[in-house]
C-alpha cells in the first residue's frame, strides 16, 4: 500500500494523464495505468482507483512468486552478496 501512495506523490495520476490517448494499447494495460484509466474515464473515483491498484498489485505479486517457487532450483541473493556467496567454487 505504502509503495503504490508513494507512486501517486511521485506523479503516477500525471504520467497515466500524459498518456491516455494511448489507453487501448495493449502496453499500457497494467496495474496501476488500468485503474487510474478507469479514473479518467469516471468508472472510479480517485480514491477507489488507488484502493484497486494497491489490491492489483498484491494479487500480481503472488502471481510472481506463485510462478518462481514453480521454476526449480533458483537460489535468492542480496545485493549485498559477494561473488565468492554467489559462486563458491570460485
């Protein structure tokens, strides 16, 4: 929730204004444009689009990790992570 408030005080509403006469491509249809979309169009208000973006974006987060613990062996890093962490045989 945090992360799309921020998004919002950092200009999304104004970005996805600059862009709406290209709100049909197929581009463009992702969280966050869609529902601020729909907010320009009158669907949502304001503050009904920021609660949808916030839902959108959690559901697509446990998509992707639904989708990473189904790819195999994968091992997470940090970026704090050395070479010698990442690889150690060398």
């Amino acid at each position: 929730n945090a992360r799309v408030e921020q998004m919002m005080q950092d200009g999304l509403l104004a970005e996805v204004e600059s862009l709406l006469e290209y709100k049909d491509l197929d581009a463009l249809r992702t969280v966050g444009y869609s529902e601020l979309f729909d907010y320009l169009d009158g669907k949502y208000s304001l503050e009904r689009a920021v609660e949808l973006i916030q839902q959108n974006s959690r559901r697509y987060a446990k998509r992707q990790i639904t989708w990473f613990k189904n790819q195999g062996n994968f091992q997470a890093l940090q970026k704090e992570s050395s070479i010698e962490e990442i690889i150690p045989s060398l």
